[in-house]
C-alpha cells in the first residue's frame, strides 16, 4: 500500500506545481507530510498500546468484528482502486 501512495504521489506532483504554483505547492507538500507524519504516529502508538498490527485489529479492539470486516473491505476497496489507477496509468501511456 505504501508504494501505491509513494507511486501516485510522484506521478501527481508535476500537476500540483503546474495548477497552483511553487509556493503553494511545497506548503502543500509539507502540509501534507505533517499530516502524514501525525497519522503515522498515531497508528505507531495505538499498535503499542493494543498490542496489534493491523487496521483490522485495531478496528475489532474498538469497535468489534464488524468495523473489522469494514476495515478489511476498505483496505481491499483501497488497493484496488490504486491497481485500476496503474492499469488507466499504464494504458493511456501505450499506442
């Protein structure tokens, strides 16, 4: 998952600089690693504190076994779309 968010993220930074500029763009880039960054620790220290490593654990200690099964069908809802975005990627770029 990780290397789809890096993937999509370098393909999208040129239009980023292109629509809103250079200034606004590495204040939205920064923006948005402080975000990322804050999320990242969070998720870090709910796995300590829980003693789990997945969304799915996570989801189930709080919530129960549904969120866990929706945590689950988020996941898999969110690697798909990024392998759809590849393949739409991949396929505008060939003759």
């Amino acid at each position: 998952m990780l290397a789809t968010c890096i993937g999509i993220g370098i393909i999208t930074l040129p239009y980023l600089a292109a629509t809103n500029g250079i200034v606004l763009s590495v204040i939205l880039i920064v923006f948005g690693a402080f975000v990322s960054y804050f999320c990242a620790m969070l998720l870090v220290e709910c796995a300590e504190k829980i003693g789990k490593s997945r969304y799915e654990d996570f989801a189930e200690h709080c919530w129960g076994i549904k969120m866990a099964k929706f945590a689950g069908l988020c996941n898999i809802s969110t690697l798909l779309g990024g392998v759809i975005s590849y393949i739409v990627f991949i396929k505008s770029l060939t003759p």
